[in-house]
C-alpha cells in the first residue's frame, strides 16, 4: 500500500520514492498497464485497418429516374400543361382528317 512520504515530493519526483518503498508491486502495476496499452493498440489498429475504404472524391451521378422527391407547385402545373398539349394534338389530329376529306 502506498504512503506518502514525509518530504514535499509530488507528482513524478514522488514516483521513485514510491517504488522504493513496494518495488515489486509497483513493476507488477507496471508490466499490467503496458500489457493492456498494447492489447489496446491492437484492438483499435485491427479495427481501424479492417474498416471499409472511403468515397473517392469527385462527382457523384444524380439518382435514378424514379427516385421519388418531395411534389411542389410546378407538379400540377406540369400536370396541366401535359393534360393541354394532349388536347391540342388531338385537335390537330382532327383537322388533318378534315383537311384530306376537302
């Protein structure tokens, strides 16, 4: 069990006098750390190295087609506009007939 020595000695100056007085305990401590600093390395290495590459960087293509997106005002104006060019084709159909019957 550790003890704090008589004189003013702190931190890392404190250090040697403490494995003077439990020498055998305090290189048993020691060799404990180191083995599970190492063990610790190992853990993060292995799993830093068997992590998936990142993205390259660069451009990245658009999604699909029928990738659905949030509707807007433009999609029933769209939806008009469709709607009046098949009735205007359709009036065009109608007078082309008409013309080749003159």
């Amino acid at each position: 069990m550790w003890r704090p020595s008589r004189s003013t000695k702190s931190g890392a100056a404190a250090i040697p006098s403490y494995i003077a007085f439990n020498g055998d305990l305090a290189l048993r401590a020691c060799g404990l750390g180191i083995l599970g600093g190492v063990a610790a390395g190992a853990i993060v290495g292995s799993a830093i190295a068997n992590s998936p590459p990142p993205p390259p960087p660069g451009y990245y293509p658009p999604p699909p087609a029928g990738y659905p997106r949030e509707r807007d005002d433009r999609d029933d104006e769209i939806a008009r506009l469709k709607s009046k060019v098949g009735e205007i084709t359709m009036d065009n159909e109608l007078l082309q007939t008409r013309l080749e019957t003159l």
